[in-house]
C-alpha cells in the first residue's frame, strides 16, 4: 500500500485513443491522447515489435525497438513489409513512467485506414482457470488484461465448445468469473475468453481443456423423524430427507402422498407443526435426471385421541330391529361403549334385548365399528344413545337415536286372515306381525300357510330380500303372497319360513303396496290413457310405476313401459282387439304386486275390471256346466283321475281375472332396465319376462348374477343384478 501511495500524484498517467492514422509498406503513423490525470508527461516512450503467430499472445513491459517523442503522434520508419507489429505507448517523466496503453496489432501493408483509423485495443484476459464443476456445470475464472485503460469499461465473452464439436458456444459476463450450464457429464470442453471494449475486441486468451464430472444417479436414505418414540397429534415433527447423486438431486417430501417441500440440495430438513393423524406416510423423493427416482419411505405411528363419527337418528317402527352404528378412530386402541344415559352413565350390556358388537376395521387397522343391536323395538326402546370411547389421549361421546314412526298399519293381518277363511285354531299367528312362532308346530294349520304369506306380504313383492337370503326358487312365491306346489309346502315351512317372515318385516316400510283405482281412458281407436291412484302402502317409497298390456284374444307378447307419473298412454293398439293391462309400483329395493288385470278395447268404451271378468267367467262356467252335467255320471270316473292327476302336477293356483302369471307378468322379482321416457308413450318393448334388478340403476354400478343365483333361482326368474356394495 505504502508503494502505491508513494507515487500517487507524481507518476504520469497512462496515454489513451492511440490508434494508427496512415499506414504504408513500410511505415506507420500512431496518435495518441497525453494523460488526463497525474504528473505532466515530459515525453512519450513508443514500443514496438514484429511478432508471429506464436509471440502474439505474449504480453511484456518492455518491446525489442522504442523510440522517443515529446509530441502525442509519432511515424515508425523502416519497418518491414507485410509484417504484423505489435505496438503500445506509455508516458514519461523524471519520476518514472505510466502503465501501458492499450495494445495496437497491425500489418504493415499500405491500407486506407479512414477517417478514424485504426484503434489499439486491450491485451487479452490471461490465466484461466476452473474453480468448480459437476456432471452439468463448470465455473470459469481469470485474470483481465495486462495492458488496458483503467477506465475503460469491457465486457468478457467465453467461447466453449465440446472437444469433438466444429462450433462454439458464447456467454457474455461483465466479471472474471463464469459458470457453464446445462453441460453433458463427464464431457470434456474446450475454453477461451476474449475482452470487448468500445475499441474492439482483444486476442483470445490461452485455451482451457475442462471435463465435467461423471453422473451418478440420485440416491435416497428412508425420511428420519424426530421425535423418535412419541409423536402426539397437535404436535411438531422434523423430518430429515438425505440424498446423493450427481449433479446434485431435487428433493421432495410428501406427506400422505402431498407436496410439501421440495428443494436441490444434499440434505434437507423440514420442520412440521400441527400434526394431524393423516400424516402418518412419510415420503422422500430425490431425482437428478440421470437413472431412475428414487423414494424412500415410513410410516410413523401418531397417537391420537379418539374420533367419533355416528350414524345419528334412526327411524324405525313397532317390532322392527335396528342397528346403531358409530365409527371410531384412535391409537391406540380405546375402551369403546353405548351409553343409555349420558348423565349418569349407565352402559348398555349384551342382553337378549341388545346385542353389543365391537370391531375392527377390515381396511385401516387404526379404526373400529360400534354396533348396537336393539330386536323389537318398543316405546321403551326409544331414545338417545351415546357411543363414548377413551384412551390415554383423550375421549369423545357421540348421541345416537331411536325413533319410532307413527304410522297407522296399512294392513291389517287379522282381518286379512278373517278375508282368507283361516281356520279359528291357527288363528294366533294373525297378530299385528303374523307371528309365525305361534303356529309352525300346529301340523293343522299348513293348509292356511299360503294364506299366511298373503296377508304377510301385504300387497309387495319379496322375492328380491327372499333370493338373497338363500330362499330356494321353489318357495319364492311365498315372498310375494302366491300359492307354492302342495308338494313343497313342507320343505318351505322347514327351510325358510323365517327368512321369509324377516324379508316381510325388513319390505314392510320399504317398499310399495300395488297401485289403486287402475282406470283405463279411450283416446281414439289406437290409443287409451291408463291412470291410477298412489298406492295405500308406503306411498312415500315409489320411484317408479311399470305398465303392461297385452293383446287378450288371442293372448299376445306383453308389452311394458316404465313411467314415474301416475298415467301413462299407450299407443299403436288395433281396434277391435280386447286387451289387458296391469301395473305395478316400485323402488329400488323392491316392487308391489301387480294389480288386478283391467280389460279393454279402443273401437267402443268396453272397459272391464278384473272382478267385472271374474263375473263373465262364472256365467260361461255355469253354461258349460250344464252342458256337461249331461255326461258327468257316464265320466265321474275318467273325470277324477283326470283331476287328481293334473292337480298333483301342476299344483294348486289362485283363480279369478286374467291369468297374467303365465307366461310373462309375474316372473319378475324387481325392476328391469329402467329407461323411463319422457312422455308417456309406449316404448314397444317385447319382453316377456322380468329380470330382479334394481330400479333406475346405471349400469355402471350393478354387478351380473352369479353362476350360482342363475343355477338356483333360474334366468328368467329370480337371476337378478344386484347393487355393488
């Protein structure tokens, strides 16, 4: 410092703008500026040198040839034809002499030079030098030039290339330092830089062979999670992800499969408040772009208080049996319990009243299912309940509720019984809920089991809940209130009476009674409106009506139509032609019976009940009885085995109206394909059969009958789609 500050003020300054204003084969005309600061210069010292490709970048103080001069312009004499010369200035007094000027390389060939001629510019950056690499980057540093103005502004261009490439590459820089990006690994590159002033650009600088590194690809250790042994929801966690790899890796942390944090670096901690219990996976990615990602995960174990979620009020009716549910969350594990009275908390233990169920998830192991079982629900029964669990960290209540519906019985089972002509000694079991119990070991009263499931279907289909409870296809008209074969009365009553009892109760507010007051309206001679009234049971449950009609005489293909109003047009009829029409009501767990047949024809207004028909029956079997009363004696006994042996094969069958069970009309067990239009119109449908399938399902969410249930309940009957779970 001290010799720097020794020659402050008294050493001249440097000389600028030289440049070369006329040049000839064997001559050179230099001007230059004299110094703007410092000590007065008592002359000027001109250096000059022939050089050649190789002493070109060499940059000394001090040339072979000077020559002297007072004056700021100065002509060299002498020189040698088409030569490069290498020529700069520095200023001089008795104290010493300034730093070089700007460096001036021209051929001595007589040139037109112009107007401004032909500037010095500065020597080149010197002493390149790698200060840092990796598979993608290198960083660039050097020295600027030797022989320059001190306030001459540069800027620097780095010239780079692979060593197998024809061209380069440049990135400019106003400092003595660079970095190279977005290099290949273990590459090796060639390098120059060159200074760019507002004179020009200088000679390159020494050339630097650099390799990048080889690459690596990003490895990743399992996430470290502190604290180690108690993480406690509302708390805090650190989570420490470490990776290698070259060039270095991104790393990304999620926590149960989200974001959280991602950042190039080696090691990265992230600190994690307000845990909750969902940020139990601990995820660590790292990736460099070479080879495959890498993750590493863990799971940690956070504990928790207990979580409850309840299924709230639950309605049900006289006798029925329901299920509370509460689901429960929590590690570890908690006492779980109903309560009865919240205040005095009074448990609910198993009983033959209540029956208590604890389980564990079958898909997470931190969760559990609380069920309450009450059968045959009473007044006494109603109420508030409330599912309480509690571990170490914590307890939660949660009320649960019975509620009872007060609804008037649609159905009564003991007129019912008295309308069926049920004899006076089974008559027990025709209380409010049939109660079957009562009179299953009275062998006098199988006769009246199929008035039994009359009264007890109570105007509703049942075949759906009765074929998933196993109930043999033989036994399934008993589900909707028919006659079975005789034959199979007693395997019925063994096997499946109280699965068909249970679907009766389970059916009794879910699902429909049959559509009342069915009318039929002409139009014109090939349409009739067909209206009804809202069924008396469950009206509240009905989604949907189905429609069908079929020619009379001669019985033609049912047709059917699917309507949620409560009419519905039917189109395309002939004149002339008697036809049937019956409808039923259904939802999605079930359908009603059909209602009675309703005949009619377009040409007239000829509309007939099924009662109006049962009436046109009898007369036509009272003729034909008198005709054959004539030759009953002579075939009284033809006649009665005749008899005995149809009845034992066909069985016995409900008469009266239009037989609508043969073939098509009462095969079904549920709804089928429900495509409802939007007008009431016929959509010409030739089905003759039903399928059990859900009500206005798509199709998306049902599930094919299994091989088993078209074995067991047939295709046409009872193999039905069932919703996925």
């Amino acid at each position: 410092r001290e010799y720097f500050q020794e020659g402050t003020g008294i050493l001249p300054g440097p000389t600028s703008e030289l440049h070369a204003s006329y040049v000839t084969d064997s001559s050179v005309t230099l001007i230059w500026q004299g110094p703007t600061e410092g000590a007065n210069a008592t002359d000027y010292v001109v250096h000059y040198k022939k050089v050649d490709k190789t002493s070109i970048a060499e940059n000394i103080i001090k040339l072979d040839n000077q020559a002297n001069t007072t004056d700021t312009t100065i002509t060299l004499r002498d020189l040698e034809p088409h030569a490069l010369y290498k020529i700069f200035v520095v200023s001089r007094n008795e104290h010493g002499t300034s730093l070089p000027s700007s460096i001036l390389l021209i051929n001595i060939t007589k040139t037109d030079l112009g107007e401004t001629g032909m500037s010095a510019v500065t020597s080149p950056p010197h002493t390149l030098a790698v200060s840092e690499r990796s598979a993608q980057f290198v960083t660039i540093t050097w020295q600027p030039p030797e022989f320059s103005h001190p306030d001459e502004q540069m800027v620097y261009r780095i010239f780079y290339k692979e060593g197998n490439s024809q061209s380069y590459r440049a990135a400019d820089t106003s400092v003595t330092s660079h970095t190279l990006e977005q290099l290949n690994p273990n590459t090796q590159y060639i390098i120059y830089v060159t200074a760019i002033s507002k004179k020009g650009q200088s000679l390159p600088s020494e050339t630097l062979i650099a390799w990048t590194d080889p690459a690596y690809p990003a490895f990743v250790e399992p996430p470290s999670v502190h604290p180690v042994n108690l993480l406690v929801e509302g708390s805090s966690m650190t989570i420490l992800c470490i990776a290698m790899g070259i060039p270095m890796p991104t790393i990304s942390l999620y926590i149960s499969g989200r974001l959280v944090r991602q950042d190039v670096t080696r090691h990265m901690v992230t600190v994690i408040y307000n845990v909750s219990r969902d940020m139990n996976h601990i995820s660590c990615y790292a990736d460099n772009g070479y080879g495959t990602p890498m993750e590493a995960r863990k799971r940690v174990d956070i504990k928790y208080k207990p979580h409850l979620t309840a299924n709230g009020i639950s309605m049900a009716a006289h006798g029925d049996t329901i299920t509370l549910e509460c689901l429960v969350e929590a590690n570890p594990e908690p006492q779980m319990l109903f309560w009865r009275d919240f205040a005095m908390r009074i448990p609910v233990i198993q009983s033959p009243k209540y029956s208590v169920d604890m389980a564990r998830s079958k898909d997470e192991e931190e969760k559990w299912v609380m069920r309450l079982t009450i059968k045959s629900v009473t007044d006494a029964e109603e109420g508030d309940y409330f599912c309480h669990a509690e571990n170490a960290y914590g307890n939660e209540t949660k009320p649960v509720s019975v509620r009872l519906r007060n609804v008037a019985p649609v159905n009564n089972i003991t007129q019912c019984c008295i309308e069926q002509n049920v004899s006076s000694s089974c008559m027990d079991a025709c209380s409010f809920y049939l109660d079957i119990d009562s009179v299953i070991d009275k062998p006098e009263c199988l006769p009246d089991f199929d008035k039994f499931m009359k009264c007890g279907s109570d105007g509703s289909d049942h075949r759906g809940c009765c074929a998933q409870s196993g109930v043999e296809r033989n036994c399934l008209d008993w589900c909707k209130g028919d006659a079975i074969d005789p034959s199979t009365s007693k395997s019925c009553l063994a096997k499946f009476t109280k699965k068909i009892i249970s679907c009766f109760r389970d059916g009794r507010d879910r699902l429909p009674g049959p559509p009342q007051n069915v009318r039929v309206e002409r139009v014109d001679d090939h349409t009739v409106m067909v209206r009804w009234d809202p069924p008396l049971k469950n009206p509240h449950t009905v989604e949907m009506y189905r429609v069908f009609w079929r020619q009379d005489k001669p019985k033609g293909s049912p047709m059917k139509n699917d309507v949620k109003t409560n009419n519905f047009k039917i189109t395309g009829l002939k004149p002339g032609v008697p036809y049937e029409c019956v409808v039923k009501a259904g939802n999605t767990r079930g359908t009603s019976t059909l209602t009675d047949p309703i005949r009619f024809t377009t040409d007239e207004k000829y509309i007939t009940s099924a009662a109006s028909m049962e009436e046109e029956h009898s007369q036509f079997g009272m003729a034909f009885g008198m005709v054959l009363t004539i030759a009953f004696v002579v075939a009284m006994i033809a006649a009665g085995v005749w008899y005995v042996r149809t009845r034992s094969l066909l069985g016995h069958k409900s008469t009266g109206g239009v037989a609508f069970e043969n073939p098509s009309y009462l095969r079904e067990v549920n709804m089928d394909n429900i495509q409802p239009s939007d007008a009431n119109t016929s959509s010409g449908l030739h089905n003759t059969s039903w399928k059990q399938e859900q009500l206005h399902v798509p199709a998306s969410t049902e599930v094919a009958p299994s091989i088993y249930e078209e074995l067991k309940l047939g295709q046409d009957g009872a193999g039905f789609k069932r919703l996925k779970p």
